[in-house]
C-alpha cells in the first residue's frame, strides 16, 4: 500500500470530521483507566473495591450492549454517538468532581460508572459500524490504519501522562480532561453526515432485529467461536491484568508511575504494528489474529513471575503489537463479510458475548488474589490466557477466513 492509497480515506469529508472526533475522544479515554483505578484506591485501598467500580461499569455496558446494536441500526449511528458522548462526557466530569472535592465515596463512583457503562453499550455497537458508511469498501484497511496510527500515538501518551498526574496533582484531574474530551468529540461529530437508514430497512420492531441478528450471530461460525473464545479472555484481562495489576504495582517497586509507563510500554506495540501493517497484506485475518492474541498473556506471566519494570514493559509491549494485529483482522474480518445493515447488531452481539464475563473477572481476581496471591493467580492467567488463543484455531472457520472479494452491502458507501 502507498503512502498515498494509506491516506486515501482522509480526502472522504465525513472520514475527516469522524477521524478528529475518534482522535479528541481518544486523548481523554487514554488518561481515564489509570486515573479511575488510583481514584478508587486513593478513597478505599482495596482491590475489590476496585473490581467493584469496575464491574459497576461492565455490568450495565453488557446488558445494554443490544439494545445499541438496534438503535444503531433504527436510528443511525452517528446520531446515537453524539446522544450516548454527551451522557458519558457528563457523568465523568461529575466523577472527577466527586474526586477532586474528596468526597468521593466508593457508591458514589459506582454510580457514576454503571450510568457511564450504559451510555458506552448504547454507542459502540454505533461507533464500530459506522466506518463503513464513511469510505469506500475497498478503502476499509487504510481506513482502519488511518484512525489507528494517532490513536495509539496518543495511547503512549496517555497512561505515563496519567501516571504522573496521579503523582502530582491526584487522579481527579486526569478524569475531567476525559470528560471534557467526550463533549469536544460530539462537536466534531455534528459535521458528519450519513443519511438515516432508507423506509425499506426500517425494521419491523425492536424484538424481530434482536431475532435476525442473533439468527445471524448463531450461523456464522467464525464469528461465535471467536466471540465465545473472547468471552473468556477478556474477563482474564480485567481481572488479573487490569485489577490486580494496579494493586500489584502499589505493593512493589513499579509503583503509579511505573504502572501507567506499563501501560504505554503497550500503547507504544499498538504504534508500532499499526506502522508495520500499513505495507503488510493480511489474508488470513483471523488466523494471524489469534496467533498474535498469544502474546497478550505474557504480561501477566511477567508480572506473576518477577514483577521488574523493565521486563514488564517489554511484555506490554509485545502484548500491544498483538491486539492491534487481532483489532485489525477482526475488524476487517466483521466490515468486508458482515452486510452493513446488519453490521451493528453484529458488532453488539460480538460485544455482549466478548465482555459478558468481564464483570465476573473483575469480581473473581480481587478475592482469589487474596486468597492464593497475587503473582500466583497472574501465572495461572497468563498460561490460560495462551491456551485459550490458541484453540480457537482448531476451527477451520477461523483459521482460513479470507479477506472478502465481494461487497456484502445492500446499500453502497457514500462517495
């Protein structure tokens, strides 16, 4: 791919104003996780106290995952963006105020968060099925690419800024910039304009686009087997990794700032692959996808063997090359083979059975941390975190996917 095809996407005006609006969002979400996890332990210590907050978020953002997929698709997309942006933009302003104001208490972010998970299930059924109503299909690689180079660029950034912030002037400042974020993408996403769904795709009813596309979920089977794999991948994520990490990192040399340069250590493999993979063909998406998830266990592993700085961060750093390998192919694998107008109730199935567990994770890893430690239950993760990657290519659905040659829209990208 040229340097110029790579950047084709961009001539697209309504690309453009999406591309900026993903890019503001971007810049506050990067900051928000370390500052929330050290917000939570600053005001209670513990991790279940964490993983509660967490899963406040997890829980509502799993049960409402398909009611988006349906708005999107009803509605449009862009306008159930800019509606759920506002909420979520609002409710983490009034959590970085409840910080900074040390009043915050631990039911108090716990609310905040569950309405802020509902706001995010409503809008990234929307948010992931609208790239291909913005350029044309054979543009959706680039397109891809073109939004994640400066998104991971900022996913460097971020968690170190975060980091220090923490350190110097508490996390409370780290979660208003996100909040304000959202309220500025929403204002760069006014100037996007697609068309609302054509009277012959209006659907019949909210329960009969829930039956269609769970008909389709169930007989596509690359689809479920990667989503049921991920089901459990992710809660061992948020458990081990993202839970008890911190709490890990409270207790050794790594400390706040060392965790957040973990963090970026990961965003820096998301830069770098996402670099890589614009002159890189990728026929097989799946198969390279879930051969590259193996190395997402490796931070766990490091971390429950010898959590030292340094190998910590070259582990992240791994880890980034291989999701953004996988982010790429199952996207590709989800907009060139999935029909656009079923493309969003997709994306909210795969959603719901990929973060259904996570809750489960965030409420599980705390107590079993406690109870059999901390770096012995990260090994265990980490080992079943490989394992799992690794079987879903037994599916021959998986493994020889290929890059679609035929449009599978009913109704054709804006030029």
């Amino acid at each position: 791919m040229s340097d110029a095809s790579a950047l084709a996407p961009l001539r697209e005006p309504n690309f453009r104003y999406y591309w900026l609006s993903r890019l503001i969002d971007r810049a506050g979400t990067t900051m928000a996780g370390v500052a929330l996890a050290f917000a939570v332990l600053e005001v209670s210590g513990s991790a279940t106290a964490l993983g509660t907050v967490l899963a406040a978020y997890s829980i509502p953002m799993v049960v409402f995952l398909l009611a988006g997929g349906v708005l999107a698709d009803r509605f449009g997309r862009t306008l159930v963006i800019q509606a759920t942006n506002v909420v979520s933009g609002l409710s983490q302003l009034a959590m970085a105020a409840l910080v900074l104001s040390g009043a915050a208490e631990i039911w108090q972010l716990a609310a905040l968060a569950a309405l802020n998970g509902t706001a995010t299930a409503a809008g990234m059924p929307a948010l992931a099925g609208v790239l291909p109503q913005l350029v044309p299909r054979d543009q959706l690689k680039a397109a891809n690419l073109v939004l994640a180079v400066p998104e991971n660029a900022l996913m460097v950034l971020g968690p170190a800024v975060s980091g220090v912030l923490v350190v110097v002037v508490g996390p409370g400042w780290a979660l208003a910039v996100d909040g304000a974020t959202y309220l500025l993408a929403t204002l760069a996403l006014t100037r996007v304009r697609i068309p609302r769904p054509a009277e012959g795709q209006q659907s019949k009813g909210a329960i009969a686009d829930l039956r269609e596309g769970w008909t389709y979920f169930r007989s596509t089977t690359w689809l479920w087997v990667v989503v049921a794999a991920f089901s459990l991948l992710n809660a061992i994520t948020s458990g081990a990794f993202n839970t008890l990490g911190p709490v890990l990192a409270t207790q050794t040399d790594i400390g706040e700032a060392g965790w957040g340069l973990i963090r970026s250590a990961q965003a820096v493999g998301f830069l770098v692959c996402s670099l890589m993979l614009i002159r890189i063909s990728f026929r097989r998406p799946l198969l390279w996808g879930m051969l590259a998830m193996v190395l997402n266990g490796l931070p766990m592993l490091v971390l429950g063997l010898e959590p030292v700085l340094v190998a910590a961060m070259v582990a992240a750093f791994l880890a980034g090359i291989g999701s953004q390998v996988f982010g790429l192919g199952w996207d590709l694998a989800m907009q060139e083979h999935v029909p656009d107008e079923m493309l969003s109730r997709a994306y909210s199935y795969d959603m719901l059975g990929s973060f259904i567990a996570i809750p489960v994770g965030q409420l599980l890893f705390g107590p079993l941390g406690l109870a059999f430690g901390i770096q012995q239950v990260m090994v265990v993760a980490g080992v079943a975190y490989v394992a799992i990657s690794l079987l879903t290519l037994v599916s021959r659905s998986v493994r020889d996917l290929p890059r679609a040659t035929t449009v599978v829209t009913t109704t054709p990208p804006p030029s």
